[in-house]
C-alpha cells in the first residue's frame, strides 16, 4: 500500500507558531520569542505534534545554519573596526571573568575544570539575533549604545573559533595536548585577523559571480544558501563546527559589494530561516524535565540575567564606556545566545556534558531568550528613577511600573462598575417580573376578571 507524507502535524505546527508569533508581536514583544514558546507547546515534550526526534535534530541543525549565516550578512565588519578596541576589549574581559567565576564554582560542586570553562564560555556569550532585535525594537540600534552592543555582540561571535577549538581539545579521551591546542588556537586566531582585514579594507571585495546576480536577480537566494552550506562543509571538513562555517560564509557575503543585493534577495525566505531556528530551540525544550527541576532552571536563569548583567556593565565601564552605554548595552546582552547551542552540540558529541547537563543549557538558552526583553525594559526604567537610600524595593518596584499600575486598576475599576451595572440590571428585572407576576396572577382572580367579557355573568 503506497504510503503519503502525513504533513498535518506540520502545517499545525506552523499554524500554532505564526499565531504565538503574533500574540507576542500585539504584546510589544519580539515575534522570535513566540517561535520559542510554540516549539516548547506543540514539540515532542508538549502536545507532540512533532515527535520525531530525528525530524526536530535536522530542524535544529538546518536552523542554526541558516540562522547564524543570516547574522553574518547582516554584520559589517568595516563599522565594527571603528569600536574594535571597545568591544574586543569588553568581550574579551566577559570571557576572562566568565570563565573565572565557573572554575570557583567547580570547586564548590566538584565540577571537572573542561566542565566549568565550557560553562564559562556558555555564560559568555549572548544572542546576537535576540539582542540586536530588541534594540531596533526600542529604537536604540542606530544609537551610541546600539552600535556598542552589537561591536560587542560581532566580537563575541568570533572568539566562538577558539572557544569551538579548546571544547574539542579538552575533551579527548588521550588527554590535553596544550602545544598542539596553542598551534590550533594561533592559527585560527591568524586565520580570522586576515580574514577581518581583507573583508574590513577599503578596497571593495566582490562575489565572484555579481555578474549572473545582476542579470538574474532569482538565482540570489539559491546561491546564497548555496555559499551558506559551502562554508558549512568546509568547516565540518576542518572538524570545527559546521554552524561556525556558516556564519563566517554570512560575514564573508555581508561585507562584499554585493551585500545589499543578497540582503534583499533574500528577505523574502529570511522571515522562514529565523523563524526555523527559533521554532527549533522550543522544540529541543523538555517541559517534563524543566517542571521537574523547575526551582533549578529559575535559580539559573536568575544567576545568569543578574551575574551577566553585572559583567557586561563592568566590563565596559572598564573599558572607557559612559554609564548610560554601559547599563544599557550590558542589560541588552544579559541573555545566553544561539551559539552557546552550538556549543553545547559540540560538547555532547565530544561526551564533554551528558544529555540531562544538555537539557539544562537548552532550556536556559530558550528561557533566557524569552524574558530578554523584559529584562532590557526593566533595566530602562531602573535607570530612568532615582531611587533615595531609604527607599524599600517594593515602593521602587511601584514607582517602575506605575503606569501598568494606573491601567490595571483603571482596567479593573471599569470591569468592577460594569459587574456592579450588569447585576443591578439583573436585579432590577427580575424584581420586575415577580412583581409583574403577582400583579397579573398571584391568586387567579385578577386574571379572571380580565378574561370576562363585558356583561357575561359571573
């Protein structure tokens, strides 16, 4: 008997994650925080429309891919080479302190020293696609503190080579061989100096087939996934990971002349790749295990918003930003990014983490991403108030956010007045028909007199 693709639990799928998407935008919310929720609803740990773990796997990998090489286009590193010095110096003090506190805490836990710098590196770094979203979404992107966060953010992803190259070095069964880590690690640091040189000079770099783009504008989407999965592979050959391929393939096509024309080719089907990826991080959440150790991953999303929050701050007030930059950026990139997913792929592949150290990453990663902007909205309005010594955290916390205060209880109140009218209105109808009732037949007589006709006899 012939068989057929069963795409029903698919199009639901899409169909639930396009309403989320919206529910989340008529919130004032990022719609990518709706793809997330979807995945976790209607994913295998949900109602299970798509239980396939096979199906989600290729969803995931195939999101990251096209996810990460649409991050690179969107970067330009000749913008980046102006505030070089800030962010790099920033994220590079992250890691240094990130990794820091994880190795002290391994000594708390009796966690082994590879676990806790693959902690350390996760906690480093923050997503670039949720972060620069939400600061387009508050309109601070074009501002001083936009154009810091996203130096920090393009620094950040790049220091995901080396970090990809000592997880795979710590992890082999033969033990660390630290001069064959350090001529990796050189050498791939060499490779991308040269490679943010030659992209970031002033003399243009061009695609070797503009020509054919020009002429034939539809082949501008095909050929660039088709450099998306040139770099994959390249990268995958050079066992590093495929995901990074594709997001220097991305940088490699956002910084030619071309980049505008491959934008905008591509907008169309880029709504569909983000919306994968995202829908892919909610698929890999395991509600049962996170209701399970629910206490936990709260106590872990709290650690990372507060103690990333304080490292971006200090980070760049050390490096020379002004306070207002600083606290916004560091707020804005509070959250643990798409390649810290990456990253925990590649240390389970390399049994450097199990799958339940696995499940707690993936959701902290998807939990984080969530409440990224409420985060960011809090720390605006924190900033916005001038808290006095004496003033307890409940009158800040009301003074914050008075104004959703006001509109509950005005909300309220009319819902209350209405109840109050809808019940009086009850009431008095009512009342009305029993009165009406014992007028016209409480004990039958009047109702019989109205019934005789005139001069009948009784």
């Amino acid at each position: 008997m012939e068989e057929h693709l069963n795409l029903a639990p698919i199009a639901l799928l899409l169909i639930g994650t396009v309403l989320c998407g919206l529910l989340l935008a008529g919130l004032r919310q990022p719609p990518l925080v709706g793809y997330i929720i979807a995945g976790a609803v209607f994913g295998p740990s949900g109602l299970g429309l798509i239980a396939d773990r096979q199906i989600i796997d290729t969803f995931a990998e195939l999101g990251v891919l096209v996810l990460l090489f649409v991050v690179g286009t969107h970067l330009s590193l000749r913008a980046f080479k102006n505030i070089y010095r800030t962010a790099v110096g920033a994220a590079m003090l992250q890691i240094l302190v990130s990794v820091s506190l994880m190795l002290l805490l391994a000594q708390l836990f009796d966690w082994q020293y590879q676990r806790a710098i693959f902690y350390g590196f996760v906690l480093a770094l923050s997503s670039t696609a949720v972060g620069i979203k939400i600061l387009e979404d508050i309109g601070e992107l074009r501002t001083e503190t936009g154009r810091c966060a996203v130096g920090v953010l393009i620094a950040q992803d790049l220091a995901v080579v080396p970090m990809l190259i000592i997880i795979v070095g710590l992890s082999s069964d033969e033990g660390v061989d630290v001069a064959a880590l350090l001529l990796k690690l050189a050498i791939a640091v060499a490779v991308l100096a040269t490679l943010i040189w030659w992209l970031s000079r002033r003399q243009r770099v061009h695609l070797p087939f503009r020509h054919l783009l020009v002429r034939y504008a539809d082949l501008a989407p095909v050929a660039a996934l088709a450099l998306c999965v040139i770099g994959a592979a390249i990268s995958n050959a050079l066992e590093l990971s495929a995901s990074l391929g594709a997001f220097i393939a991305g940088l490699y096509v956002g910084n030619t002349t071309e980049r505008a024309l491959m934008i905008r080719a591509m907008e169309p089907i880029q709504s569909l790749l983000v919306m994968m990826f995202f829908l892919s991080i909610g698929l890999l959440v395991d509600l049962p295990f996170v209701s399970t150790h629910l206490g936990t991953v709260l106590l872990l999303i709290a650690f990372v918003f507060l103690l990333n929050s304080v490292i971006n701050v200090v980070a760049l007030r050390t490096v020379g930003e002004r306070w207002r930059i600083a606290f916004l950026a560091g707020f804005a990139l509070a959250q643990i990014g798409e390649f810290a997913f990456v990253l925990s792929q590649t240390a389970v592949s390399n049994r450097l983490i199990g799958e339940e150290a696995q499940r707690v990453v993936v959701a902290v990663i998807a939990l984080t991403m969530i409440a990224s902007p409420l985060w960011l909205e809090l720390a605006r309005r924190l900033h916005a108030v001038r808290a006095t010594p004496s003033e307890g955290l409940g009158s800040l916390l009301a003074r914050i956010w008075r104004d959703e205060g006001r509109l509950l209880r005005l909300r309220s109140g009319r819902a209350v007045r209405g109840g109050t009218r809808l019940v009086e209105s009850l009431s008095g109808g009512l009342d009305r028909a029993l009165r009406s009732a014992r007028h016209d037949g409480g004990d039958g007589e009047p109702a019989a007199k109205a019934s005789r006709k005139p001069g009948s006899s009784p």
